[in-house]
C-alpha cells in the first residue's frame, strides 16, 4: 500500500482519482441503460420479462414473477436459524435507531387567527431494490425497508434478481418479511428500477426508489429520477481511517481491509500523523492478504484506490477527511470525541478503536446507506426523513389579511404580477 506525503499536489491527484470512480464517469454504460428503461416504459411486462431471462437467465411471466406466501414459508425453512436469530437482534437496533428520527405535523397559532404549519406525511409507495448474484445483503434489506416502515409507508415493494432456479435467497426474504415488506418480486438490474418508476401490469409504479446495485441499476436510478424520488446515485464502498501514533495498527489495518474487499474500486484510507504506524499498517496488511479470502479484489483495490497519506498536523489531517468526504470515517486518535467536533464531511462517524465500521454495517442501528464519491458534502444517511414528503399550512382570517394586504400588493407590482395583486385587492374592494 503506497505512503504518500499529504500535500495540496497529492490531496489533489487522490480526489482526482475518487471522482472517477463516480458513475457520472461511466458514459459507456449510459446508452445501454437508457435504451432498457425506454423499453420497459414502453413495453412493461414483456420487457421486464425477457430482459430476466436474458441477464438473470432464468424465464419468469405474470404467473411467477411475484414471490408467494409458500415461496417466503419456504425460505423460513431454509434460512440458518442462527443468521434469523441475528437478523432479529439487528432489527431491534435499526429500529430504535430510527424511530428517534420520527417527526410530526404541527402547528403555530398567531394573533388574529393566523395558522401556520407544516403537515409532514409518509410516502405512499416504495421501490426497495436488493442485489442479487453471488453476494447475498440481508443487512441491506433491513436498513431499507426498516426506515420506510418507521416512516409509516402504506405499501413497500421489493425487487431483487432472482437466482437460475426462479428463487430468491432465504436470507433475503426472511430479511424482508422481517422487516416489514409488502410485496416482492423477480426482477433485477436497470430493468427492475424501471418497472418500479414506471409500472408494469405486474410491478406497481412507486413514488420513490432506494437500494443499492451495480452501474446499471445507478444508471437507471439517475435516468427516472424525476419521475421518481431516489435515494442517491451511489457509488463504490469507501474508508477513510484517521489515526494518530496511539492507534493500534492491526486495528487500522483490519478496518481498512473491511472495505477494500468489496469491489475492485473500493477506496481504502488511512490519514495519519505518525510514520511509524503507517509503516506498521502497511506490515499488517501485507499479513492480512496472505490470509483474506477475497485477497485478489483487495489487492486491486488497494492498488488503484487505496493509499497512506502521512499529514505534518492533525489538524492538517482533519482538512483532509474534511475534503475527501469519506462514506465512513474511522477515528483512532487520542481524544477522539474532540476530533469528532471538527469533522464536517463524512457519512458515519465510528469513534474509538473498537467501533469498528463492520459494526456499523450489521448492527449499531444507524443506517449504512451512505453518501459516497464525496457527496457526503451535502448528503446525508438513509433515515424515516427520505421517505417522508411535507406541506405547508397556510390559514389566515380576513382579520389577519387586513393590515397587511396593502404589503402584499405592493410586492405584486414591482413583480408585475397584476392577477396576484387582483387575488388580494378583490377581498378587500368594500373598503
């Protein structure tokens, strides 16, 4: 793993290097996906269906592409009960978690029978998209479906790959049932998000869809949004470790590990004041891949996207995580609570050596949807607030209008708006 000096020159070229990771950068791919969501718009179901067959080479019609009650009793036969048992204990995490977001209608009544208010409601319908392949995430299934739960959703529908043999992973139904899912169906890649913006004669069209998936499932959630709410167009996994000569090496090193094995364009990153442990964690992580099973795509990863960058200050380092805008960020330094106060740009903050990001993942509770490619600049974790929609409430008497109707007209003119002014002068003609 390279040990880069931190500087303007190389912060810029590492930044550099992410943004391309994006899939705003993936152009190739963009014909392709927009020439399936035309399809499915225009064809629905007869798209939807021969696109399964010809990616997920598995044939699903009317009759199937629907997962049945029998097809969810049997995957609570299959499922390791021990994984059901644990699922069971994240959930009541996720969820406490969550429900501390909830937030309510109100109201504010002022002199002469003024109202103000904002009525805050759930989105009727969600789009909840899980990968499907050899990688199974029923922890994604849960920190999906559980804030749309909690946020009161009337109807929540799930869609998800099905595997050669027309099936759904155990795992991933027991997780949605867990969970709270409405319905679930067969159906995969940009096809699938397509059918949910859109409908089908088999897939309700919804008002919002969130989940994680592959360049052509963040492709399609970039090509309907409009038509439809999104979570976020997201991108690779990330890491950004801060540490200073106090942090333990292995530790840092495991950490960094955790997410570079998820794809071959993770980014792993440790931004340290101290030589000593960066040469230490570039020791460990030479033992660690020894070892890993997915030591290949770690390797590539910490190749491409994966670097040590050693900073003259902590304060110097903290502009870096500040400017990087890590999905995760890791501190392990002393007085780590005061560091805390000085990060601005990070997706999930994990304090402590022993707050490791696998737990934030599986089991803390708070949401491991993340802002990702720097945008936690402006972006914020999945939580009940994404899948709630807000009104204003505006009542006021004639009372109230009186004094201030002469205002309001005045503001008319200089925009030259003579029906708005009209709407108030009309009210108040008998005077």
């Amino acid at each position: 793993m390279k040990i880069v000096k931190l500087d303007e020159s190389s912060k810029k070229n590492l930044l550099e290097e992410l943004i391309r990771r994006s899939p705003g950068h993936y152009g190739t791919y963009t014909e392709t996906v927009n020439a399936i969501v035309d399809r499915v718009r225009e064809n629905g179901d007869a798209a939807l269906f021969a696109y399964t067959e010809q990616f997920d080479h598995c044939r699903v019609d009317a009759s199937n592409v629907e997962v049945t009650e029998e097809e969810i009793r049997e995957a609570y036969r299959l499922v390791d009960q021990e994984l059901l048992d644990v699922m069971r204990k994240a959930l009541v995490n996720i969820r406490s978690f969550h429900e501390k977001q909830r937030r309510y209608s109100w109201f504010d009544s002022g002199e002469n029978g003024t109202i103000l208010g904002q009525k805050i409601m759930p989105l009727s319908r969600v789009g909840v998209y899980v990968p499907g392949g050899k990688a199974v995430y029923p922890s994604s299934v849960l920190m999906n479906i559980v804030p749309a739960k909690v946020a009161g959703v009337k109807e929540i529908i799930m869609v998800t790959p099905p595997g050669k043999d027309g099936k759904v992973n155990p795992a991933v139904l027991t997780a949605a049932r867990e969970a709270g899912v409405d319905r679930v169906f067969k159906a995969g890649g940009a096809q699938a998000i397509a059918a949910l913006a859109f409908g089908t004669e088999s897939i309700p069209k919804v008002d919002k869809i969130v989940g994680p998936g592959n360049i052509f499932v963040a492709l399609a959630k970039k090509a309907v949004f409009g038509f439809v709410s999104i979570d976020s167009i997201a991108g690779p996994s990330e890491i950004l470790v801060l540490a200073d000569e106090t942090a333990n090496p292995r530790y840092v090193a495991a950490d960094l590990l955790s997410q570079a094995e998820h794809d071959e364009m993770a980014s792993a990153i440790l931004v340290t004041t101290s030589q000593a442990l960066a040469d230490q964690v570039a020791m460990e992580i030479d033992g660690f891949l020894k070892v890993l099973e997915r030591r290949e795509i770690i390797a590539k990863s910490l190749e491409n996207y994966g670097c040590i960058l050693i900073a003259d200050t902590m304060e110097d380092a903290i502009g870096a995580a500040n400017d990087i805008a890590s999905e995760h960020l890791e501190i392990m330094t002393k007085d780590a609570f005061t560091v805390m106060t000085k990060i601005r740009n990070a997706g999930a903050i994990f304090i402590g050596e022993h707050s490791c990001e696998p737990l934030g993942d599986y089991f803390a509770g708070p949401n491991h949807v993340l802002p990702t490619n720097g945008t936690a600049k402006f972006f914020s974790p999945l939580g009940v607030d994404d899948f709630m929609k807000k009104s204003s409430i505006v009542s006021y008497s004639r009372e109230a209008l009186e004094p201030i109707h002469e205002d309001i007209m005045r503001f008319a003119d200089q925009e030259g708006l003579t029906a708005h002014k009209n709407a108030i002068k009309v009210r108040f003609e008998d005077q």
